[in-house]
C-alpha cells in the first residue's frame, strides 16, 4: 500500500523503515528531518486517492494542528490515522469531524518503543469497520505476528494504548520497589544476575525485566550514572480519571504515578512538615536542611 507519514522521531522513523522493507510505499514529511515532501501539501500531491495519512506527533497541539491542516487538504474518501498517545476523547471527536468532511479517522494506539522496527509494533486500531478493514496490510506489516486488532469503534484505541500505558506504569513500580529492597540489602546482592535468572522460568518474568537485565549489564548494578527522575507522558493520569469516572478503584496505578511524582522533587515539603510534627508532638529530633 501507499501512505503519508508524518512525523519522523524515534517511532515514527522506525515503522517508515519497517513499512518501506515490507513492501509498502512511504512518502514522508517532518520539518525537523529530511524528508520525501517539503510539506502537507506536497505530500498530499504525492500520494493518489484514495490517500492515507499517518500522524505520528507528540499528542496535543502539534497533533490537533496537523489533524486541522490535514482536513482542509484532504479529499472525500482518504483516511487520517493518529497513532500518537492522544487522549481518547479528542480522539473520538477528531473521528466526528473528519467524517462531517467525509473523511475516515482511526485513532491507532501503538507500543513497541525503539525496539518495535525489529521486534514488532503491537498494534491497537479504533474506527469504523469500514475504514479501519482497508489499512490493515499496514497494521499486519507493523504488528508481530498475533499483534493487531481492531479493538472497538472511535477513540477505543487510544483508550485501550491508555490503560496499556497504566498497567506499565504499575509494572514498573513494583520493579522499582522490589529491586529497591535487595539494593538496600545488607546481603550484597548482584541485582543484574538476579534480574539475569528471573527472565528464566520465574512467574515475573517478562519483556520488562529483558529490559531491566539490559540496563544493570550497561550501566551496573548501581545505575549511578541515571538520575533517579522520573517523568509521565499523561496515560497513567488519564487511566486514573477514567477509573474514578467509573468508579474503579485502581490503587496501583495510583501509587505508581505518584511514586513518579515524588521522583521530580529534591526535598519533599511533605516530609518536612512530617519531620516538624514529629519534633513538636514527640520532641523527635530534626535534621537541619544540611545535613545529610
């Protein structure tokens, strides 16, 4: 097949490279980046009707002005795709306003990070039957084999990539947690052979802890030379609204954005007025903000 993709970064580069080597032809754009278009438009010129394009942007405002100038340069019948981590709503209201100018919308939630060129992109695609049914030799060629499906009508995609990114966060955390433990240890324990041996028939074995393994063998056992900051690109937030919109406790995920929270401040204010409360109710002692 024939399609736009517009964004070139660490994913959108990757699933170019990946879609061009299973035979599909990729006509690209990205200011930042050489490019095979200058422009939308250009772009647009490049490709035959019916077109498809494929925005992989950082979700929010770039994404909502690529999604507008799209609109008016498209023509009845091409079809958008976002396959940034966008908030499903605007998602769902993206699909409304493309289709009022007769144009389909899928909203694509994707993982597989810069490993997804060799490995595989697992793929989640919203939308209408019959817009979604047409792009799927694209999807099939991005997805390892098992790693597609079309998971609902408008904006389920981007929701499903949105609970997917909340369960990795809880994932990480308890991770995070556990190795926390045995690096505090007084045991002197080798935490990249631990890590090592739990890839091998242990029930938490997973693509996670591969990773994990791959970071101790790198930077050693102490990760001395990776600040300990943590940041968050909006789904776990997201997936914390919708639960409380449903009523669904999710004390996990919870926990494990607000541990990241937590990893942004130098000093936590809290603990300061937790220290001062101590002195006062119990005459505890308080370390001044020196000491260490």
């Amino acid at each position: 097949m024939q399609l736009g993709m517009i964004g070139l970064g660490r994913m959108g580069g990757n699933m170019t490279e990946r879609l061009t080597g299973g035979g599909h032809q990729v006509e690209t754009f990205d200011p930042k980046v050489d490019s095979t278009a200058g422009s939308l438009k250009e772009l647009r010129d490049k490709l035959e009707a019916p077109r498809v394009f494929w925005m992989m942007v950082p979700a929010g405002e770039i994404t909502e002005s690529t999604f507008t100038e799209l609109l008016d340069l498209a023509e009845k019948g091409d079809t958008i795709v976002d396959g940034g981590n966008s908030n499903f709503h605007d998602s769902q209201r993206r699909a409304t306003t493309a289709a009022e100018h007769g144009i389909g919308f899928v909203d694509a939630g994707v993982s597989g990070g810069v490993w997804g060129l060799k490995e595989g992109y697992c793929l989640m695609a919203g939308g209408e039957d019959d817009v979604v049914k047409p792009l799927e030799p694209i999807f099939l060629t991005l997805a390892p084999e098992n790693g597609y499906a079309h998971v609902g009508p408008s904006g389920a995609g981007h929701f499903v990539k949105m609970v997917h990114n909340g369960i990795e966060y809880g994932l990480m955390q308890a991770y995070a947690e556990g190795f926390e433990v045995m690096q505090a240890s007084p045991l002197d324990l080798d935490l990249e052979q631990i890590a090592g041996i739990w890839r091998s028939g242990s029930v938490v074995r997973s693509w996670l802890l591969d990773l994990l393994h791959r970071a101790f063998a790198e930077e050693g056992s102490d990760l001395a030379q990776i600040r300990g900051y943590v940041d968050d690109s909006g789904e776990g937030r997201w997936t914390i609204a919708e639960a409380i919109a449903e009523d669904v406790p999710v004390p996990v995920i919870s926990a494990a954005l607000f541990a990241r929270l937590a990893s942004r401040q130098d000093e936590s204010f809290a603990a300061k007025v937790n220290a001062a409360l101590r002195n006062q109710f119990g005459g505890h002692a308080v370390r001044a903000s020196d000491e260490t």
